[in-house]
C-alpha cells in the first residue's frame, strides 16, 4: 500500500471537490481501513530522521504544533512540492537564498 499520493485519496478529494460529500467520505474511510489493516504490524513513517517519535503521528504533529517552528519531516516533501509551484514564479530564485541545515537521519 502506498501513502503518498494513494489513488483512493486522491479520488476522494475530486469527490469532495465536485460536492460529493458521501462517497469523499466512504472512500477516505476504505483508505484509512486498509491503512489501519497494513500498517498495524509495520513502520509506516517515512521520515528520516532520528527521532524517539518515529511512528507516533499523533505526538509528533502535537510537538510541531506546540512549537510552531517548523513541520514533521514528513510533510516536507508535501510542502515543497506546494512551495515548487511558487517558487517557478521567480525562476526558482530563491534557492540562491537558503542553506538548508545539517540533520541526523536514519539509517536505512
């Protein structure tokens, strides 16, 4: 099973974006049960990172927003893809501008 971009979800969303409220929400329940079905026994968390909340979604995201600081690694691939599309607006200027900082990942 895949998580991101998974076809059911995003079949889901134009569900729900062409105002089918019921069939967005059965979709996305078939989604987080097959989800809830294939990852109970694995590691589900894609990020990198060495961190004690490796896996605990519910603790990360509360710590992320208590702080406010930045995002779960997790999300960074979401967002920079987002932040791609705005940056094409400046010819991707601003990569000029930013120095990405030194992390400990996971191993593999």
């Amino acid at each position: 099973m895949i998580i991101d971009n998974n076809p059911k979800e995003i079949e889901a969303m134009e569900a729900f974006h062409r105002g089918d409220r019921k069939e967005g929400l059965r979709l996305q329940e078939e989604f987080a049960s097959e989800f809830r079905e294939e990852y109970k026994d694995k590691d589900h968390c894609s990020c990198k990172k060495a961190c004690r909340y490796h896996g605990n979604c519910k603790e990360c995201v509360a710590i992320h927003r208590a702080h406010q600081e930045h995002v779960p690694n997790c999300m960074r691939p979401l967002i920079n893809k987002k932040i791609k599309i705005l940056s094409e607006l400046t010819e991707h200027t601003i990569a000029n501008e930013i120095e990405p900082p030194k992390e400990t990942l996971r191993k593999e």
